[in-house]
C-alpha cells in the first residue's frame, strides 16, 4: 500500500483536532483543579501544530509556519509534562520558564535560518526538546500522587516511548541526514505522523482518566471562589496563602506545623451507582464533617473536589496525629449516617514542619502524597508522609 503524505499529514491533523477539541470541552465540563487546564493547554499546542504544518506543505515560502509549528509542538510536550508536575502538586516556576524557553528557542531556530532553512529549519532544537520533555513527563508520572494510579504508568509508556523516538530520530538525523533512506524510511514524516495518531489518541484517553480523579462533573458540589465557601472552607488561593503566612510565623517561634489532607474516593462511582444525589450528600457530609472535627483554631481550604487540607500549630508530631485520627474517626462516623450507609475510601495524610520544612507548598504535596497511598492501604488510612 503507497500512502500519500498529504493524505496522511491531513488525518494526523483531522485525528488531534478532533481529539484536542474533546479534551478541551470536557475540561470546560469540569472543575478542574489545574493539571486538566495545563493538558488542555498542551492539546490546543498539538492542534496548532498540525494547522502550521498544513500551511507549510501548501506554502513552502512560509518558513513562519515552521517556526510557529515546531515552537507549538514543543509547548504541547512541555505542556505534558507540566501538567504531570501539576498532578503531583511540584513546583512549576522554574519548569514553567525551562518550558518557556525551549519554546522561544525553538522558534527562534527556525527564524534565523529564515526562508532558506527548508523543511528541516530548526528541527534538531525541536527533537532535544522534545525528547527531554517526554522523559521527564514519563519520570514524573512514576513518582508523586500519579505514581499511585495504574493509568499514569501507561500515560508514563507514551511519554517514555516518545522520548526513546526522538532519541533515535535525532541520531538518525544528525548521523545519515534527512535525505537519507534510513531517516525517511523510519523517521521521517509519515511514520512520524503514525505515531503521533497513536500517541494523541492514547495521551487523550488517559489524561481524561487521571484527570476525572480530581475534577468531577459539575453537579456535586460548588467550590469556593474569592475568600471562603459555605461552612468556613478557605479557597484555594487564599489557603495558600494563609498557610503560607502561618509557616512563616511559626518557623520564627520553633512551632510546629502539621498539614493534615483529607481525600475521598469513589465519588464518581457512587454517583454512577447510587445517583447524583447520593453523591452530593456524601460529598456536602464529607466537607462540613471535616470542618466540624478540625480543631477551631486550624486552616480549612479547598485541594481540588475530592480533597481538603487544613493547617494547624501543634506542640509536637503525635498531636498532629492525634488531630488527624479525630477528624478520621468523626468523618467515618458522619459518612455512615447519610447515603444509605455508602461510605467512600477516605485517606488522611499529615506532613510535619520539622521533618518537611516550613515551605507551605512541600507540606501540602507530602500530605497529599501520604493522603492517597492511606486511601489505597488496606491496613490503615491515617498515614504521616515522609519527604524525598
């Protein structure tokens, strides 16, 4: 059989448009708590992608459809990536500017060889690019809260896979050229193109997987905007910042600070089971119960639709422990009273100051971390986290 490459550069684009316009509609169906926004933003890279390199192929004089397309398909990688720092609640300013960077370079590659670069403009810059952004994305999903989820492992293949071919491709590249049989037979357009199909259509089904874990459809619950939602529970911003100011203080005195996440889960297999009411009461019993069983004096804020976190000082590590089985137990005792007796799996994790350091941000992803390995554990659901 004898492809075309217009044909096959025209189903490569029909399959990520219409691919990236799904995902991208169903983050608009959801509240997200921020990793679904960042692949979103990856998907429309991919899409314009496809659209600069469609310009290019009918306009070979267009060497800024080049620049625009190989600087688009390495924010769509990069974006990925982010997306999985995201998930796991890492920092994102310093992997934001590296990504930032990569993007402009690989533009700006392109831009200097102007219209004599030809259709290989810039593409070694494109492939290392490329290349490190699947790694790490496929590193990142194999630690951190993704780490827990079996789907993340085979969102970690795609990426580890993508890596592996632009490894080969950039070998290939600088070694025979691109005008030779060995780089177009395996690595050149059309079977870059089939496995881009493949890799879109897989990347889409798992992030829309991993990303209904934290962001339900809208119907469960509002959650806060500016300032603090029904029952006194801080948005997320605004926790953040408290918490923030609350470590600051207290690593001046010596305090302690323990961060205590509470997760659920189940919900969307309770609302499929047992109907969205059912899920609304589990979830509005789940957050007011939270409120209620943490001390008067701790931070109570958002952490995405099936997480809460609260801050609080405490005199010492078993305190802290003491806090977070109090809230366990009232939590499972107020969960058994609504819904018929369906109880979701509740997992609380606590981070302590004095073993993760007062960085607000580090004590909410090991408590988050220690929230989701408690919600898989069999043999207990309070688990204090531990830092790397």
């Amino acid at each position: 059989m004898i492809l075309e490459l217009q044909s096959v550069v025209i189903m490569t684009a029909l399959v990520v448009n219409v691919s990236g316009i799904l995902f991208i509609v169903e983050t608009l169906l959801r509240r997200d708590e921020g990793a679904g926004r960042v692949w979103a933003l990856g998907f429309l890279a991919a899409m314009l992608t496809t659209l600069a390199y469609m310009v290019w192929s009918q306009s070979p004089g267009a060497w800024w459809a080049v620049a625009v397309g190989n600087a688009a398909f390495v924010a769509g990688t990069g974006c990925m990536w982010l997306g999985c720092r995201r998930f796991n609640g890492s920092p994102m300013a310093w992997s934001s500017w590296l990504v930032g960077g990569a993007i402009v370079a690989a533009g700006v590659a392109v831009a200097v060889e102007g219209a004599d670069g030809g259709d290989w403009a810039g593409a070694v810059w494109m492939f290392v690019a490329l290349m490190v952004f699947a790694g790490a994305g496929a590193a990142e999903c194999v630690r951190g809260a993704l780490r827990e989820s079996r789907t993340a492992w085979v969102l970690a293949f795609v990426l580890g896979l993508q890596s592996l071919y632009y490894v080969s491709r950039t070998t290939a590249f600088l070694v025979a050229g691109p005008e030779s049989a060995l780089f177009e037979t395996a690595f050149g357009t059309i079977p870059t193109s089939f496995l881009t199909v493949i890799l879109t259509i897989v990347a889409v089904v798992v992030t829309s997987v991993l990303r209904s874990t934290r962001a339900p459809m809208r119907g469960y619950l509002r959650l806060a905007g500016l300032g603090t939602a029904k029952g006194g529970i801080l948005s997320r911003d605004v926790f953040d910042a408290a918490l923030a100011g609350l470590c600051e203080r207290a690593a001046s005195r010596s305090e302690v600070v323990g961060v205590i996440a509470v997760r659920i889960d189940d919900l969307d297999q309770i609302s499929t089971a047992f109907g969205s009411e059912v899920a609304r009461a589990v979830t509005e019993t789940w957050r007011t119960g939270v409120r209620r069983h943490a001390p008067s004096n701790a931070l109570v804020g958002e952490d995405g639709t099936t997480g809460l976190v609260m801050g609080v000082v405490v005199d010492s590590a078993p305190e802290a422990r003491r806090v977070a089985g109090a809230v366990y137990r009232g939590l499972f005792d107020d969960l058994g009273k609504v819904g018929g007796g369906v109880i979701p799996v509740v997992g609380v994790g606590v981070a302590l100051s004095d073993a993760a350091g007062y960085d607000a941000s580090t004590l909410q992803r090991v408590a988050r971390e220690a929230a989701s390995r408690a919600a898989a554990s069999v043999e207990t659901s309070v688990l204090v986290g531990e830092t790397e």
